[in-house]
C-alpha cells in the first residue's frame, strides 16, 4: 500500500488482483449453483397459465405470452425457452416469427 503526504492510501495493483479473483470466483459458483432444468415456482405458475391458454389456441408468441401474464417479453422469452428445454412446448419458426406450442407427446411402438 503506497501512502500520499495527505494521508490518502492507494492499494497496489499486485494487491487488489487476488481479492477479485476470489470474489469472481464467488460470484460464479453461485450463478452455476442454478441447476438447467429447475424452474422457480413463480414461473411454473405463469407457465401453467400458459399450457390453460394454449388449449383455446394452436401457438403462442413471446409478445402474447408477455401480455397475458402482464411480464417484460424478456421474461416471457425465458418462460417459453425453459419450457421448450424441459420438452414442454416446441418453438417453430424465426426468432421474430417464432411461435410456441405443446409438445405433441411421440406414441412408442
């Protein structure tokens, strides 16, 4: 730590560097510490209000999905990319045409 005449002190680069290693590294176990494939309950709410609208309808996009339960369309998007993830709902067509609809369960012979 280098000292100034005004009493202010400056840590050294050498110093700060380990400390937010450690600190990322902290921060990235807690982001991979959410399993793929878990949903929270708020959305399996919301995605159950989804799968009740999509038996009046073929499809549904990430606009009406954001509308119908009153969301960012970011957080709809999410919604529906986790459900087509879980093999709930398939997505047809290009990201702005994109619609979704449930998953035509494949009879085993």
């Amino acid at each position: 730590m280098n000292e100034y005449e005004n009493g202010d002190s400056v840590t050294k680069n050498d110093d700060v560097a380990p400390k937010m290693s450690e600190k990322m590294s902290d921060k990235t176990e807690k982001v991979s510490d959410k399993k793929p494939g878990k949903m929270s309950d708020k959305n399996k709410t919301r995605l159950v209000t989804v799968l009740n609208y999509l038996q009046t309808v073929e499809s549904i996009s990430s606009s009406q999905t954001a509308d119908l339960l009153k969301i960012e369309i970011k957080a709809a998007n999410r919604l529906l990319v986790k459900a087509v993830e879980l093999g709930i709902l398939e997505a047809q067509g290009s990201n702005k045409t994109r619609k979704y609809s449930v998953k035509k369960q494949q009879v085993e012979k």
